[in-house]
C-alpha cells in the first residue's frame, strides 16, 4: 500500500507505559505511578489494560486522546523522536482532525465531518513522511475496526485520509461508503465500469457495486500501529 508503512521506529508496549507513567509522575508531583493509574488516565479498565500488557497490544486510540488532551507530543510517546519539548509550543507542529467515534472497515456507521472531533497535533516530519506536509487541514484520522483489511492494517489501528485524494481509476486503499455501509477497501476499477471492493483478508469474499453506488471520502496514506 503506498505510503502507508510509516518508518518510524516504533517502541516497545513497556517502553510506552513508563512513558506515560513519567508523564503521570510529573503532573502527581513525582509520585510513584501504577499500571492501574496508567489504566485510569487512558480510561481503559485494569481488566483491559492487564490483558493488552499481556499481548503487547498499544492502545493508539487511547493514546491519541491522552495526547490531544495534554497537547504532548505523540511523535514522542510512540516514535523514537525526541523534541526539544514534550509540550507543543511551536509552529513545528500542525494539526488535523482526529474522529475518535467514527469507526469504519467493518462496515456500518456514517462519516460526518459534524461529528465531534477533537484536533491532533503532529510534527512535520510526520506530514513529510505521508507526504502532506502543505495540506494538513485536508487530513483526517479514524479508528479502524475489524480484520477485514489484515494483515495490511489490523484492528484498533488509526488511519490517515487524504480528502483530497478520491480518484479510485488507479486503485489504491480508500475510505468508502457503499450501500452496504463505511469500509476501509481495497479498491479496482473494472473495464466494464464497476468497482471491486477488497479485502486484503483473503477470508473475505470481492464485493462488486456500481460506481454510482460508492462515495469516496478520501485515500489512506499513513497509519498508527504495526504493518505487516
């Protein structure tokens, strides 16, 4: 998938926590951080919390809203990328906006730019890696649920849209809605004008709709979370 596997060096789940623990210790006053506060600051039950440790399974979701409340840096907690300041201050970073309710690839479900959402801040290297550094006001990023679209992306990763990116002639993985709901897909243009809707999971059959019946929202060219 193009410009979809961001090369950045990802951390390990452990190294994430004692991440988010110095951060919790900081505004406690130094105080010793548990797992379960880590749990309580992500709004993860420690039931939820334990079983992720346990898979070594990040939280992005979670992640990105504990970020966005904080206006810390994510490039920090996720990536191995230290700025001068874990706080965003600087015209380093631009902002997009982050649908934290808007889940798509299972199917189901409505994209609406009314919807609430909240304002992600990212550094500019993250916009040159995607390559919509100039255009970041037309990014947006959504939740992805289900395994329809494995091993390429996987459950509870967050996608990035380019709005501006809706032509499907040259194919490509795209935010779609279709009669039969809001799909991240595999998308291919047929000779006789139909589009085949993919999974990359091959457990999941080709879905062919007319063109006509198929409102793209945008492209995805970047993701949070492991690529295969």
């Amino acid at each position: 998938m193009t410009n979809c596997h961001l090369e950045y060096n990802m951390i390990a789940f452990d190294e994430v926590v004692e991440r988010l623990k110095d951060i919790l210790s900081d505004e406690v006053g130094n105080k010793k951080v548990y797992d379960k506060d880590v749990a309580d600051s992500l709004e993860i039950s420690p039931a939820a919390f334990a079983t992720m440790k346990r898979r070594s399974r990040i939280p992005y979701e979670e992640i990105v809203a504990f970020c966005s409340r904080r206006k810390i840096s994510i490039n920090w907690l996720l990536f191995n990328q230290n700025p001068s300041s874990l706080i965003e201050t600087t015209n380093r970073y631009q902002y997009i906006k982050y649908f934290p309710e808007v889940n798509v690839s299972a199917g189901g479900g409505a994209y609406d730019t009314d919807e609430d959402f909240e304002m992600l801040a990212l550094e500019g290297t993250f916009f040159n890696k995607i390559g919509a550094f100039s255009k970041a006001e037309r990014i947006e990023a959504v939740n992805v649920v289900g395994d329809s679209m494995e091993p390429t992306i996987a459950d509870d990763n967050i996608v990035f849209l380019d709005r501006d990116k809706t032509d499907i002639s040259k194919g490509g993985i795209f935010a779609l809605i279709t009669p039969s709901g809001l799909f991240i897909k595999r998308v291919q243009v047929r000779v006789d004008g139909g589009v085949d809707i993919i999974s990359d999971n091959k457990d999941y059959p080709v879905q062919t709709v007319d063109r006509n019946d198929v409102t793209v929202i945008g492209k995805v060219i970047g993701m949070f979370g492991e690529v295969n």
